[in-house]
C-alpha cells in the first residue's frame, strides 16, 4: 500500500503530430488484435490445434503493444478506442462456436430447465425425469459425454450443477430473452456484453480513483489492460463464462465500499459483494480486503445477498443447493493436493493442501491489516493472485477476476497469471502434461511478480524526494508545508487512509 503502480498515473500525452502517431499505432495494434481474435475463434481449416495456440499467443503480444501504446494517446480518442474495442473484441469472439470449454452447454441447459419451472438443483442433466427437455443440439446422436439414454454436450451430465443461484437466475434470463431454437450463441453475446459492461464501469470509475499516498490516481487508459485482455476477450465472448458476470458485480462492489462514506453505502456495497459470491464463489477472496471500514455492515451485507439467493433453493431441494461443489474439489485434486503444482514441486501430495491452506490464510490476515479502504483492489489483486499462484488451476477463465483488479490497481505483473493459466488451459495442445505446465506458467509469473515488486521498491527507495512547491506570493515554502504545520492543526492524511 502506498506503492505507485507501474503506469498507474495519467501519461503525459505526446503533442501535435506525436499524439496522432501514438493514436494512430494503437489502433493498428487493436486493428491487429481483432484479426488475431476472429482467427482463433473461428478456426480456420489451415491452422492446426498449435497454430491456434501460437494465434493466442500473438494476441497476448500485440495486446501488451496495444496496451503500452494507448498511455500516450489523448484522453479523447483513447476513450473512444477502448469502449469500441472492449464491444467489438468479445462480440468477434461470440460468433464463433466455443473452443477451449464446454461449460457453456451446462449453462443452457441449466436455464431451459429451470423455464420448464424445475429448480437446477434437483436433477442431474442425464436424470430420466428431464429426458422431455432433451433436444438434437444438446443431446445429438453422438457426442463426447455419453450416458445410459443418450450422448450430450453438456460435461458430467450424470452430476448435479455446481454454479450459484444467482449464476442460475443469470442462465434463466439469458434463455427467456433467447429466440426460440437459438443455441449458444445468447449466452456467448450475453458474456460479450458481461465484458462490455465492465469496461465502461471501468472508463467511468477509474478517473475518480482517489490516488496513492505516492503517486496520482489511476488513468481510465488502465481499462485497456481489461477491455483488450485476451483472457477476458476469449473467456467471456467466445467460452461466455460466467465468471466474467461475477467480475463485474464484483467490481461494482469494491467501488462502491471505496466511496462508501455512510454506513447504508457500506451495507449496500457488500450486499453486491454477496451477490457476486452467489454468482461464482472466488469473488469471496475479496472479502479480507474490505472489511477496514465498518466491516460488520459489510458482512452482514454479503452474508445477508447470499443466504437470500440461496434460501429458496434450499427450501425446495435442501442440500442438494450445493450441486457438485464437493465433488469436483475432490475431482481437482484439492483433497490429495496434486492441485497445487508449484508446491507439489518442493512437498509431498499429502502437505500441500494444508501448507496451501496456511499460506491462504496468512495472505488474507496480510491483506486485511494493510487494505487501503478508499482503494481495496490494491490489497484485492495481491490476494488474489496469490491464491491463483497457491491453487494453479488448468483453466485460464479463473483469471477474470483477477484481470479486472489489475485495470483498478495498475498492478501489469499480474497479468503473468492470467498468462500462465492460457499456458496450462493448452498444454495438451502444445504436447505437455498438466503438471509440467502448470509449473512452467505459474513459476515464470511468480518470479515476474517477485522481480516487478522488488525493482518497483528499489525504484521508489533511490527517487528524490520532491521538493515543495513555492509559494508565489512569498517565495517560500506554503503554509501546509511549514514547519510545524502538521501539529498546528494541518491534518496531512490522504482521505480514507488508516491512522497505525
């Protein structure tokens, strides 16, 4: 805390013909990036599995261009870059069919079935009871998830649902605004707006950032760092997770609590909290990092969203809300601890899971003491970063969250985790095996975090110190900067900062 950002301040835009320069090459990048994005998710016949790979990797390339070039560009046109682009790239990648997941057939038909009034929890999608819901697009004659009655699309159809109610009543919506007969194209266009959504919460917010004690506050260019994150742009347009709907009510929550001067804006900024939770559990992560300012009008908040999402589910088919949440702990090695690979690399399978338990623990007991409540994403990106480096999860969509606390903090070197993650969502593309991968990512990002972080704190120990402006009238130093003036009733805190 404390700490300026990389990037994090308004860029000093170049004049004249350097400007237009500068805007001109951020658009060609972008221009670049939606080719980039358009090939990979419709999979031309030329390009093999690799190809596809080497294509994402490109993206990552010209969006780290992209994003370095728009800090020069004039606040104007970089506005006007970032909100079309952050449309067009996901809406590019929703109109191809989806190509590294096939969570979004679940989510189909997890909102056809709650149309036909059964609640999502009750059965299992290869349940007999749902065979009247059965269509040829899910369930065609052949297909790769195969059951007594029938092959579908939809992955571990003999298991109940794991998402949320409120991930459900999303699913509900997208299907009563769907055209009859559509198929996933909805969802996709929904996750592409989910994305949009975002960015313009984004461009909105970040020019009332209150700054760090070191430095002015975030430029809206940060937006950038989400709307053109390949990541987000794939994840959410082109696989519709709905993680990315989570990362904006989480975002909206976090900006909320930081401006939350009275205690309804604090009560009501953690009911977003909640709601966010009852969409995809990791926004729960961010809980340790906003309960500085009156944190129990902000648990009861998110405690209070959540059970109420949760109570009529609960009502109607008891424990069964909690779907395939314990088995696919276990299934993701979270119980035998072959989940976490950089600690599985140094440990035994049998101490990873408590030792990865432990360092959790201790990150957000860290984070909690040193959250900045007026800026919580600061501490937020630290602790959720970390637990992705603790966890290392195979799937790159686990990064979405993680994406949008950078574009709040300025924090680029996190952006090698939701790399990292791209790089194990593909290892088998690339003939490695999951652990090797795993490790490979996660480590080379953690050494970037480390080494950023420690070039950052040298940087800051060897600047000078800045001397005082002078006073014009008087030619010394202002009055605020008098000797003694801090004990003759000058308070010189930053607003929201936590007196030790």
């Amino acid at each position: 805390m404390g700490e300026t950002a990389v990037g994090s301040g308004p860029q000093e835009a170049p004049a004249g013909g350097a400007a237009w320069a500068r805007t001109l090459g951020t658009a060609g990048a972008v221009g670049v990036l939606c080719v980039l994005t358009a090939l990979v998710t419709s999979s031309p016949r030329w390009v093999d599995q690799t190809g596809l790979v080497a294509l994402t990797g490109g993206s990552w390339l010209v969006f780290g261009l992209a994003a370095w070039l728009v800090r020069g560009v004039p606040t104007r046109p970089a506005v006007a870059l970032i909100l079309l682009s952050g449309l067009v790239l996901p809406v590019l990648a929703a109109l191809g069919p989806p190509r590294s997941s096939d969570d979004l057939y679940r989510y189909v038909w997890d909102g056809r079935v709650q149309a036909a009034g059964v609640d999502p929890y009750r059965y299992p999608p290869a349940d007999p009871a749902l065979a009247g819901l059965r269509d040829g697009f899910l369930w065609p004659a052949t297909g790769p998830w195969c059951v007594p009655g029938g092959c579908t699309l939809i992955n571990r159809p003999a298991v109940h649902t794991i998402y949320p109610p409120a991930a459900e009543a999303y699913f509900l919506a997208v299907h009563a605004l769907a055209p009859a007969g559509s198929r996933t194209r909805p969802i996709q266009l929904a996750g592409a707006l989910a994305a949009f959504a975002t960015t313009v919460l984004l461009v909105s917010a970040l020019p009332t950032v209150r700054r760090t004690r070191a430095g002015p506050g975030p430029d809206l260019r940060l937006a950038a760092l989400w709307a053109w994150c390949p990541t987000v742009v794939l994840e959410a347009g082109n696989n519709a997770h709905v993680d990315v709907v989570a990362a904006f009510v989480a975002g909206a929550a976090l900006l909320v609590l930081a401006r939350a001067r009275t205690r309804r804006g604090s009560f009501w900024g953690g009911v977003l909290l909640g709601l966010a939770v009852a969409v995809k559990l990791t926004p729960a992560l961010l809980g340790p990092t906003v309960l500085r300012r009156r944190p129990v009008l902000v648990a009861v908040g998110a405690a209070g969203a959540v059970a109420a999402v949760y109570l009529p589910h609960v009502l109607a088919v008891g424990a069964g809300v909690l779907g395939y949440i314990p088995g696919y702990l276990t299934e993701e090695g979270y119980a035998n601890g072959s989940r976490f690979a950089l600690l599985t690399t140094v440990l035994p399978g049998s101490w990873a899971t408590p030792v990865a338990a432990l360092l959790l623990a201790g990150a957000a007991v860290w984070t909690m003491s040193r959250s900045d409540p007026d800026r919580p994403w600061d501490a937020a990106v630290r602790l959720v970063g970390a637990a992705l480096l603790v966890t290392t999860p195979g799937y790159s969509w686990y990064a979405i969250l993680l994406v949008l606390l950078v574009a709040l903090s300025g924090r680029a070197e996190w952006l090698a985790v939701a790399l990292a993650g791209q790089l194990a969502l593909h290892a088998p593309d690339l003939h490695l095996a999951p652990a090797p991968a795993q490790r490979l990512g996660y480590g080379a990002a953690l050494l970037t975090v480390l080494a950023v972080g420690v070039a950052r704190r040298r940087g800051l120990g060897r600047a000078p110190r800045p001397a005082p402006e002078r006073d014009r009238a008087t030619g010394g130093p202002p009055p605020e900067e008098a000797p003694g003036g801090a004990e003759h009733g000058k308070d010189r805190r930053v607003p929201g900062e936590v007196s030790p």
